[in-house]
C-alpha cells in the first residue's frame, strides 16, 4: 500500500501538543532524520562574571562530596551532572580584562590582542553537523546585548537574541499569510542576490592573481553555504510552527531586573527542545552594568565580582550568583519533568553550564567553574584535575563525539575526557 508523506509539525499543531514526534513511515524522509530514535540535544550556558569559588567548589573529590552553599540549591540533580575542577583555555589573557568571554566556546588563544581571530564554537561545530533536520539549526541567546560565545567557521559572531517575546514569535507563531508572503519574498530575493554575486565574480577570475583566486575560491564555498543554507530556510518556512501550550511572554524592559531576563530565557529553552525546533542552544548571562534587583544588594554585579576580599561585598554577590543558579535548579527540573517520546528530555540533552572566569576578582581564567548534566553520561560526582589545568576542550571533544560529530580533536584539546 503507498502511503503519503506526512509533515510530522503538521502532527503538532493539529494535536496542539509541544511533543516531538516517533519517527514514523509516513514522513517525509528528510523529516525522518529529524526524528531520530534518540536525538542529542545541547546547551551551553555561561555566566561571565564567573561563580565565587568558595560557594561553589566542594572540597572533595568522586561522589561523595560535600555540598556546597550553591551546589545545595541543585543538590536534587546530583545524579544528573557532573562538576569539574582543574580545567581551563591557555593563554586567555585578553586587550580587555573580561576578553576571555568570547572564547569561552572556542579556546582561541590570546582573545582580542592585534591579530586575533576567533575561531569556530563548539556548538556552532554541531550545528554545522546537524544543519537543518531542524527549523534552526543553532539558538543563541543572551541577557541584555546581542554580544554572544557563538562564532562560526569564519569568526564572526552570531548575533544574540535578547527578547523572550522576539524569541517566542520567530519559533512558535507563524505570521499573517501577507507577512509570510514577505518573508518568502525576501528569501527569493536572497537567493537573486547570490546569482548576480556569483555571476559577477566568475568573470573576475579571469583577470586576478593566483592568491587572488584562492580568496574567490573560498567565497565561492561561502556563496555555496549560502545558497544551500537559503534552500534549507524556505523549504522550512513553507511548514507549519508548531503549536505550544504557552502563551507569548512579556520582555522585561528594565535592564536591573537580570534574573528575570535569565528566567525568561530558562523558560523558552524546553519549549524550544522538545518541539525539536533546535538542537543547540547557548546563552551568555552578562554583565548588565547596573545594580541588580536582588533584595539586599546595592551594587552592581560587576562591582561585587571584583570585591577585594570585602565581606559585605561578597555577601552581595553571593545574593546575585543564588538566584543564578536557583534558576539553572529550575530550568533542569524543567528539562526533567517534560518528555518527548524517548523519554526525559534532561537525559537526551547536555547541559553545560559554567564561566569563562575561576576568579572574577582577579580576572584569571583559570581552575573555571564547570558543570555537565544530563546528556546520558555517567553523573553524581566531582571530577578533579590536579596539577596544571587539564584543557577544557578535552570535555568539549566528548560533548561533540556524544552529538554524533566524527572528530578526536577540537581548540586546545589533547584528547578526548571519559569519567565513569
């Protein structure tokens, strides 16, 4: 019997559930390799003005460790992640004091001195892999700038997302047909615009220098990307979103309020997950320069980050770094309460969540904070690196392997990390 291949978003809104859907005979075959039996998902989260040391490294090693002030506040995950210590990038001494925030994801070295050029993100390196079995292949969010720790192969930054409502809309409203006709029109237009690019630079080749030609080359790979990327985008936007029981959120205007920026963020990344909308995400929690509302704190985060060892200062900070990681506690509750049909979606994703900076008083990028959960992996304890630091790409490495990416090394690594 021949069947017709179904749209399996189409499944989505008629249902009205935010379920990714079983892999079914029936769908399109592109959109079956959207449905994998177990799809890997990532997020990457930061905090860029690090984590007071002292409040969140246990003193001990393996699992049975001793919990610290913040680690209680996710003490219920325990055997869902894995902290690390011991692990850093080299040579992140930056122009600027905090330049190691945009190397976070990458390990370039010596970040923002004459000459550097970023190089490509771990989690853009997956979303290069998955490309587009997803409406988006990569999601980069942030607090209060579109500054972010996604660069692409090239080293350009990939813009970030600062409005939960602008967020909502592009994943889960489909428009008026007079603005879908708009965006399609642009598409086309898009796609016209690489035809006379490419048109124009075939004759140019004639007439230029070998290294010339080289550079035209690697354009041409670009406007290749491009054209592919262009393709992948309109047959996208000729499927239903899908539909999710939530209503649109509302943007926080106020800079000051940080955590509830961070919060609505939180929120989004399960919707965004288990509609299988992406597979990667990573957001940057910065420094919104100004003082937080936080009950007790009368500084701003920056301020409190470089305390001098001042008690009431690190008291401030302490109230701002508890509400971070009392909304990292709730976002994985969230991804361990919700399911797709292969189960907990915590366990289908790797949630990595850390800093750039070990000791933001001191702007050293060293010993950094770094947690791991979900994602499968052995988890419930602590995993200590003595000595110098151990390359924190060697983690990165496995996070890649764990997302189907073929490779053995990535930045700095030397190998990849395995624990048990």
């Amino acid at each position: 019997m021949m069947t017709i291949p179904v749209d399996r978003r189409t499944f989505l809104r008629a249902s009205g559930v935010a379920l990714a859907l079983p892999l079914l005979e029936s769908m399109h075959p592109a959109l079956a390799r959207a449905a994998a039996a177990s799809p890997k998902r990532m997020v990457n989260i930061c905090s860029t003005l690090g984590l007071y040391s002292g409040s969140w490294f246990p003193t001990a090693a393996g699992p049975g460790y001793e919990v610290t002030e913040y680690l209680s506040l996710i003490d219920g995950h325990r055997d869902r992640y894995t902290l690390f210590s011991g692990f850093a990038h080299e040579e992140q001494s930056g122009r600027q004091p905090h330049n190691s925030e945009i190397t976070w994801l990458t390990a370039a070295r010596r970040p923002g001195m004459d000459g550097f050029r970023n190089t490509i993100s771990v989690d853009q390196v997956v979303s290069n892999h998955l490309g587009y079995v997803t409406r988006f292949p990569s999601v980069v969010l942030a607090t209060v700038t579109p500054q972010s720790q996604s660069f692409t192969r090239s080293g350009a930054m990939v813009p970030a997302e600062t409005s939960a409502a602008e967020l909502f809309r592009k994943m889960f409203l489909q428009g008026t047909p007079e603005e879908v006709a708009r965006e399609a029109q642009s598409l086309n237009d898009g796609g016209s615009i690489l035809d006379r690019l490419k048109s124009q630079t075939t004759s140019l080749r004639r007439r230029v220098s070998a290294g010339d030609q080289q550079k035209l080359d690697a354009y041409f790979d670009a406007v290749r990307t491009a054209e592919e990327d262009l393709a992948e985008v309109k047959a996208w936007q000729q499927r239903p979103k899908p539909v999710v029981d939530a209503t649109l959120p509302t943007d926080i205007p106020n800079p000051a309020d940080l955590i509830g920026r961070v919060k609505a963020m939180f929120h989004m990344i399960p919707l965004i997950l288990e509609t299988d909308s992406s597979r990667v995400i990573s957001m940057m929690i910065q420094d919104h320069g100004v003082v937080p509302q936080v009950s007790g704190v009368t500084s701003d985060q920056h301020s409190l980050s470089h305390h001098g060892q001042d008690d009431a200062k690190i008291a401030q900070l302490k109230k701002v770094e508890v509400e971070i990681v009392t909304a990292l506690n709730d976002l994985l509750t969230q991804l361990r309460e919700r399911s797709d049909t292969n189960g907990s979606l915590l366990d289908q994703t790797t949630v990595l969540f850390g800093s750039n900076l070990g000791n933001a008083n001191a702007h050293t990028a060293t010993d950094l904070p770094v947690l791991v959960a979900g994602g499968g992996f052995s988890h419930g304890q602590h995993i200590v690196h003595e000595g110098d630091n151990a390359p924190l790409c060697n983690l990165f490495v496995t996070m890649l392997q764990d997302m189907g990416v073929e490779t053995d090394t990535f930045g700095q690594s030397t190998g990849a990390l395995t624990w048990g």
